[in-house]
C-alpha cells in the first residue's frame, strides 16, 4: 500500500507509531501519538525520545531500555510514562524493533495506551487485597469465636479478647478494661503500659466510638496521654468500646509502637471483635447469675437448700482430712407466724431479710450462711468446736433482739438455737443429713426451753 491510503492508515492508527534513530533521535510520530500528548510533529521530530518521558521513565530508558533493544533487537510491552504537553501523565505500553536493514538503520515503535488496563489491574489488585482481608477477618472471628465459645468467666473473656487483638492489628501490647461494682475501669488482661502516666483512660471511659491517638498530633485533645505516650516510647493506640444495649462495659485498647494509620477496615475488625467479646460477656454474666440463682436463696440472697447440702458435704471432707471440727448452727425466728398475720406478708419478708444481713455480720468470714426453709437459717462453721460455734450463736441471737423497722413501725423478733458438731474421730460415718437433724433437734429443744436461746446437741 502506497501513497494517500498508507499515509492515512499510519497517521490515524488505532495505536501511537514512532520512528527514531538508533541514537534515539524521533524522526517520524502519527497524529494518533500527537492526539494523545498534545504535541504538535516540530515539537518532537529532531529530539531525543527521553523528552516525551518523565524523570522515572527517562532513567529506565537510557539505563535498560535502550542497552536491552540494541542487544536483543526487538522489546515488547515495556510500560512507560509519557509526559503530556500540558504536564499531565499518560501510561503507556511500547513494543520496539530495531530495523538494521534500512539505511541508515532506524527503531521503529508501537505505542499503546495503558490507562485503562492499569486501572484495572488496579482494581484486580485492590479486589485481591479486598479478599485477603476478608478472608483473615473471617478467619480471626472463626477463631475468637471459638475461643469464646469456652470462656466461662470475665477473666477468660477479656484475655482472649487481648490474644486475638494483639495478633490481629500487630499491636505491641494490649489491654482489656471492664467496669468494677463501682463502675471503674480496671485492666482485666493485657497490661497497660500507660498505667504510671494516664491512670486509667479516664479520659476516655465513656466513649461511645472508636478513637485514634497519635502521640504528634494529640497534644491539644488528649495531651495527658499523649505525653504517656511519648513517655512509654509509643507512637500510637487505638480505643474500641465495648457495649451492649444499656450500658458500656469497658475497652479494648491497643498500643503500637510505630505510628499506625487507622482505616476503616482496621475500626470494622475490632467493632466486630468488640461485638463477639460483648455478647460473650452477657453470657458469660447471665450464665453466672443464673447459676447464682440457682443455688441461692431469692428473698435473701443466702445460700439455698440445694447449695448448703453441697457446701455441708465438702465441710464434712475436709474436716476429715484436716481432722478438725465442724459445726452446724440452726436458727429458727421465734413467733414468726405472729409477725405474718399481724402485719402481713411484705412485713415477715422486710424481717427475714434484715435477718439474713444480722446473721452475715455475725458469722466469721469463711463460714457458709443459707436460709433452709421459711424462717430457718443454717451456718456452717468449718473448724469450729461446739464452744466456738456456740459464742457465734450467741452473738447473733443478741443481734436479732435488736427491733427491725418496717415502714417506721419497729418489730420486735428474736430467734432460737440448735448446735451440733461433727468431730472427725468421734463421728465417723455421720452424714450432713444426720447432722442436721442434730442441729435441728437442739433447736428445738431451744424452743421447748422458752425460746431466744442456743442449745448444744449432745448426742454421740
């Protein structure tokens, strides 16, 4: 093809076509080429070809690119950038040959534009990274999941919550804070290495959403902690709270050494942990209250039925492994029917309640308070003879003369007494149910004597 058709064919060719010397002088450009980097042919016929290049292209080109196509006498798909008239940037692919048969020999080359094949291979690389992290986010919540799934306490909540988050963001250190009774934070697992500088987060305790510190920006928000920071040698922390419906629970916090940027991914991954390690304390907290209220007294908050004859059994073991005594007190409130008609049924609970708080304070702190019945009270005196568990006794039978005010009006109770004990050498074979009766009957005997009164059990 010769004349008009070739020269239009070349110039408007769905590519950018080049020809320079072997030096790398451009003696020939199409207008595709010109189009694409507003040049207009006097601008480049004459130059070397590194003036179309920007600063990075310019190096490989004269330091691989050129030494490459002379040795090899051919390239292909040798990703450039070209420098537009107007400043701007345009991505390029170039195949390259060298035409050692013309006189004199020239280079003749291909342009291709890459914009958009870099923009997606951009987004391929973006997708794959998008997936990875998917696919590490899911694999850390499968694991905490299932880290969780045994937890049975706050303590093993809290520590796990700090194994996995150390592991999952690449943090020097982490903490978990949850609230006291008295609603204070305090470090549960982890360590806080601002714990000597910033006591505990206080600044933070009621953040309702994550927050980033970095120690060079944070002097005029946070500047206690940020001076922590420095003073720690850290660069940066990041703070998740955790929440349930009602009320905050705590925090995870996260230390990093280096300065950490903090993206959305990161926040979504520990929202998502903070969320598992959440619902997991609820559970764990709800499984414990009802085990609590399983086993205890519901108007008193005492040891019931069930968890005294278990807490009678392992008193018994030990006494006969420690070869020391043990002894059972049994109370019962004098009159209490009395209380109930008179004054009704809200008033013999205000009663049996204040009771319960008497017999807690008068006991000694190792030993098992419970309410067994209506109105009759159990301790479990470990290691006490009858002597001992008798002054016991008797300091309580003086609390529980003191009148009890219901609704302003003082009502005046007092209770009865039956000891028994179990002496290891003595009593061999003797059951918890067998002491118990023991106990119950002094008590009653207490009652046939005239009441407010302690009786020793002297059965063998």
């Amino acid at each position: 093809m010769t004349g008009p058709d070739y020269a239009k064919l070349y110039h408007q060719a769905a590519c950018g076509l080049l020809t320079t010397s072997i030096a790398g002088v451009v003696t020939d450009v199409n207008d595709t080429l010109l189009g694409w980097t507003g040049y207009r042919a006097s601008d480049l016929e004459g130059r070397s070809f590194t003036h179309l290049l920007d600063a990075g292209s310019q190096i490989f080109y004269e330091t691989r690119h050129a030494q490459t196509l002379h040795l090899r006498g051919q390239l292909k798909e040798v990703a450039l950038t070209l420098r537009r008239a107007d400043g701007s940037r345009l991505s390029v692919l170039m195949n390259s040959v060298v035409m050692a048969g013309e006189d004199p020999p020239v280079v003749r080359t291909a342009i291709f534009d890459a914009t958009d094949r870099l923009e997606y291979e951009s987004e391929l690389l973006q997708a794959r990274r998008s997936a990875e992290s998917s696919e590490a986010r899911v694999r850390i919540l499968q694991d905490v999941s299932s880290t969780f799934g045994v937890s049975v306490s706050d303590e093993d909540v809290a520590q796990a919550f700090t194994d996995v988050a150390r592991d999952a963001f690449s943090a020097v250190e982490t903490a978990v804070l949850l609230r006291d009774d008295d609603g204070v934070l305090q470090v549960v697992a982890g360590a806080n290495p601002l714990a000597e500088t910033v006591p505990p987060i206080e600044a933070l305790r009621n953040t309702p959403l994550e927050i980033a510190v970095h120690a060079d920006e944070a002097d005029s928000t946070y500047p206690t902690l940020a001076a922590g920071l420095r003073q720690a040698r850290l660069e940066s922390l990041s703070i998740t709270p955790l929440l349930n419906d009602t009320e905050r629970l705590g925090l995870l916090v996260c230390f990093f050494a280096r300065r950490r940027e903090f993206d959305e991914q990161f926040f979504d991954l520990q929202r998502a942990l903070g969320r598992q390690a959440s619902q997991t304390l609820l559970r764990v907290r709800l499984q414990r209250q009802l085990e609590h209220l399983a086993l205890h007294d519901p108007l008193t908050g005492l040891a019931n039925r069930e968890l005294l004859q278990r807490s009678l059994e392992a008193a018994i073991e030990q006494s006969q492994h420690a070869e020391q005594p043990l002894t059972l007190v049994f109370f019962d409130v004098d009159d209490f029917k009395s209380v109930n008609d008179r004054w009704g049924h809200r008033a013999g609970d205000a009663v049996l309640r204040e009771l319960a708080d008497r017999l807690r304070s008068g006991v000694r702190s190792g030993d098992v308070v419970g309410r067994i019945g209506g109105d009759e009270f159990i301790v479990i005196c470990a290691g006490a003879d009858r002597e001992a568990a008798a002054t016991i006794a008797d300091r309580i039978l003086v609390s529980s003369r003191a009148p009890v005010m219901v609704d302003g009006v003082a009502l005046s109770v007092s209770m009865s007494a039956g000891v028994a004990t179990y002496v290891p050498d003595q009593h061999s074979g003797l059951t918890g149910d067998q002491l118990l009766i023991r106990a119950d009957g002094a008590m009653y005997q207490s009652k046939g004597s005239g009441k407010d009164r302690v009786t020793l059990d002297t059965g063998v």
